[in-house]
C-alpha cells in the first residue's frame, strides 16, 4: 500500500492554500463527466463526438456507394459481437440507404418494388367517355311515300320530317323514332321505333308547292325536304270555290288523317278494268300560276303511263294558316314522268306518290346531267319559284329507298355539298 501511495505521489497537486481546494475539485469534477461523456453510450448526437465524414467509393458498375464512417456506432456496445447494431442488420430485409445503387434511391414519395421505384400518389385512370345517347325523334304518321320506301311524321310544331324504313307504320300512329342522317337530307331508322298511341288528327307545316282549284275537289301540296304530301279540301256544298293558298305560301295546316276514299271520278273498287290513261292538264283545265306542266317535254307515248298510288289514308284539310309573303324557293319530292335533255326540261309529279295526277315541269340548267335519270325513279329536288309559277332546277338526289337516299354521287347542284 506504501509502494503504491508512493507511486501516484508524483501526481499529486500540493496545495499552500485551503481557499484552492474548493475549485480545483470542481475542475476535477467537471474534467471527469466531460471524459465520461466522450467515452460513454450516449455520446452519439453531443457535442462530444465528430461530425461523420462520407465517402464515395467507385463500383465496379460505374454506380457509387457511400460509405458513413461513424464513430459513435461501434461504442454502443449493444451490436450482436461484431460491431454491427441491431438498425444495420440485414435481418429487416432493408439494405441501409448508404447502400443503396445510385438511381435507386428511395424518396419520400415513393415505394421500392420489384419493378422499381412506384409512386405512391398516382394519378386517377380517366373517366370512362359515355357513350353519344342516341338521336331520338318524335311525331304523327301523316304520310306514305311507298314508292321512295320511307314515311313521314308531323313533329311537334307541324315540321315534316320523312324518314325511310324497310316497312311503313300506320297512319296515324305516334311514334319515338330512332334516327340517323342520310346524304340527301331525309332520315332513316336507327333501330326499333316505339309506338305511343294512335291519334287521326295532326298539325303539319311547310311551303306550298303545287295548287289544284278544280271546284269538286280542291287540293294543295305541302313540301318540305323528301316529302310532298297532297292536302285535299272538302267542297263548298253551294259550289263556291275554296279558299286555298298560294304557290310558295309557308302554310300552317291542321288535318284529318281518314282512310281513303277514292273520289266520284276515279274507278270503283269492284272495277277491275285497266285504268285510262290521264291526259296532261292544259292551260284552260289549270290557270297559272299553278306551276302545272304544260303540254311540252310530254311522256313518251310508246311507254304505258304512270299510275298514281293510292295512298292508305288520305288527308282531309280542317283548318288553313298561309299568311305571309311567299316564298321563291323551295324543296320538292316526286317520280320522274318524262326527261326531256334536249329541251332542258324535267317533268315531276306534283306530290310524291302521283295522288294528284298532276306533274311539275322544270327548267334544268345544263350543269345538271339529266341522263342520270330515268322515267320512274323518286327524287327530291330544289328549285326556284319564279313569276307566273316558272320552276328552275337548282338541284337533285335519288331518293330510291335507303340506299339511294344515302348515296352522294347521285347529288347534283345545289345538293352536291351535303
């Protein structure tokens, strides 16, 4: 024990004063728990350890790693025997970022897969695009046009509208009509029409192209793009003439829808003989300017002629609203009768289905080839109204069912554009 005393002699601070006792045992003391500090478990993170130096070592791959040399780590004594702390353990299944290649980086943002890097807030997948709802119309049956395949409703408001089927409703009957456009204006169905109910009355509009005063059975035709549908007015029991409108007039009718009736004139159902064939009206039967062809560009004589169509229902005028200037232009549907090229004349029947009997008469410019045509097709036409009822061609399409309806190389002029 004196050996020792004697040994650690040499350290000893002598002190001549009592008054240095007191702070020399409080360096003593300070001097201790700044070494205690330094050496012991919670250093990391004081200012008693250095600040970690990171180096990058180049791969064999051309990545880089890092490689954090820290101190502190190995002097927590919790590691597993061989310096490695539970955090650095490989036993997480997480390789420690500083090892992680470059370019495979974790962020913030991000989830490390088998694929890679995936972010976390992707963006939503886009909204699903609806489908277009399908174009729907809605009116009265007031019209069949047999020899074109198609029908026409009254919408609401009285516009015509034809629309071409492989097989006609009933006139009369309201429908719901699917629809799609056809090249030369009119519509066809687009899949099964609905029926709502049956009503014999209806309101129908459009310009007046064709007027018969004849007194026993007065009669004015309606048209509008694909239809030309004959209106017939009942006579006056005192034999005075109707009031009927003018050519070109925009008409507002109100009708009957009444199965038909063939008038006095015509051959009784019992009456199976061939029918007589009509003569062309002449100017003395027909007043101007009832636009009614006159006797030129006449049907050819070898040819039988053709007979008008009796229509299923016939339409029966109950009121009549014409007021207002008349129009000089407008839309007509009707069978050829006689193509006249070298005169530069057509001959149309007045309605569509030749109801009337009556035919139209056109000037064609020589931009529109007539050859095209031939005697019986349905086609519908513009064309200016001119002074004393003169029709000038102005343009023409098939309206031969569907088909020709939606075939653009049979347009010609005015309607070669649509």
């Amino acid at each position: 024990m004196s050996g020792y005393r004697h040994l650690l002699r040499w350290a000893a601070l002598p002190i001549s004063d009592r008054r240095w006792a007191a702070p020399l045992s409080a360096v003593a003391l300070g001097f201790g728990l700044f070494v205690g500090v330094a050496i012991g478990p919670g250093a990391d993170g004081t200012f008693g350890t250095g600040t970690p130096q990171i180096v990058e070592i180049p791969s064999s791959g051309g990545e880089t790693a890092s490689v954090e040399e820290d101190h502190a780590q190995a002097s927590t004594g919790s590691g597993d025997g061989n310096g490695a702390s539970p955090e650095s353990s490989t036993s997480t299944g997480t390789a420690p970022s500083s090892l992680i290649p470059e370019g495979k980086l974790e962020s913030p943002d991000s989830e490390v897969g088998s694929e890679g890097s995936v972010p976390k807030d992707e963006p939503p997948p886009p909204a699903e695009v609806p489908e277009p709802e399908e174009e729907m119309i809605t009116g009265v049956v007031v019209h069949v046009n047999s020899a074109a395949g198609s029908y026409t409703v009254a919408e609401p408001g009285g516009a015509l509208t034809a629309v071409h089927a492989p097989k006609a409703p009933l006139l009369g009957t309201k429908l719901k009509i699917p629809i799609r456009s056809l090249s030369n204006g009119t519509l066809a169905e687009a899949g099964t029409r609905i029926k709502l109910v049956r009503q014999m009355r209806a309101k129908l509009s459009g310009i007046v192209t064709y007027v018969d005063p004849t007194p026993a059975a007065p009669a004015y035709a309606v048209s509008k793009r694909g239809v030309s549908l004959l209106v017939h007015i009942h006579p006056d029991p005192t034999g005075l003439a109707p009031t009927l409108p003018a050519l070109g007039a925009f008409a507002n009718v109100a009708v009957d829808i009444e199965a038909t009736q063939l008038p006095a004139s015509s051959a009784s159902p019992s009456d199976t003989s061939a029918p007589a064939a009509q003569e062309p009206p002449t100017a003395s039967a027909v007043a101007e300017p009832l636009s009614v062809a006159p006797p030129s560009c006449a049907p050819d004589p070898t040819q039988p002629p053709l007979p008008p169509i009796e229509p299923p229902a016939v339409l029966w005028q109950r009121s009549l609203d014409a007021a207002g200037t008349p129009f000089t232009y407008g839309d007509f549907e009707g069978i050829v009768t006689a193509i006249c090229p070298g005169e530069g004349k057509l001959r149309v029947s007045a309605d569509d289905i030749r109801e009337s009997g009556a035919d139209l008469l056109f000037d064609v410019p020589s931009k529109i080839d007539m050859t095209r045509l031939r005697v019986g097709d349905s086609i519908l036409a513009t064309a200016t109204i001119g002074g004393g009822g003169v029709l000038s061609l102005t343009g023409l399409a098939s309206d031969e069912r569907t088909k020709g309806a939606d075939d653009p190389r049979t347009a010609q002029g005015a309607l070669a554009g649509r």
